[in-house]
C-alpha cells in the first residue's frame, strides 16, 4: 500500500478517538485545525523538497509504507487489548466486594 494510498486513509480516522473520548467539538474543531495546517505544510514540504526525484524515492522508501500501516495497527491493537484488561479487572474487582 503506497503512502499516497494510505494518507487519506488515515486522515479520516482522525475524529474517531475524538469521538470516543467524547471530546467537545469546540475543542476538537481549533485542535484539527491546527493538525491539517501541520499536515498540509508537510506535505507540500515533502513534495517540493522531493521534486522531480519522486520515483525514486518512492521505490526507496516502499517498505517505509508497510511499517507505518503495521505501527498503527499494532498501536490500535495494543490500545484495544489494554482498555479491555482494564475493564475486565475492574469489574471482578466490583463484582468480588459484593
């Protein structure tokens, strides 16, 4: 999956976690505005500093792609397995005081 496939990806999960966190929308909305000002920039960065010499670093970097992609999903996992530990000891703590 090459970044330029991944990036939009990417980017539309981005209120997810806002949204679990139950995060306030005027809080969420400056804070996002802030994150595609960053984004943009750098990517217009790279673009330009890139050039002409695109392909070839493209072909350098492919591997880069997958490692992202597996660094997110092994984050996510990670998170998901911790949130659940947690829950499942906080209820055998509440359900062995009863």
């Amino acid at each position: 999956m090459p970044l330029g496939f991944a990036t939009p990806l990417i980017r539309s999960f981005v209120a997810i976690p806002a949204g679990f966190s139950r995060m306030r929308l005027l809080r969420f909305l400056p804070l996002a505005a802030v994150g595609i000002l960053a984004f943009c920039a750098a990517l217009a960065g790279i673009g330009w500093a890139v050039g002409s010499s695109w392909h070839t670093a493209r072909h350098d970097l492919k591997y880069v792609d997958y490692a992202v992609v597996a660094g997110i999903v092994a984050a996510a996992a990670y998170w998901v397995l911790r949130r659940r530990r947690s829950n499942t000891i906080g209820r055998r703590a509440s359900n062995s005081s009863r």
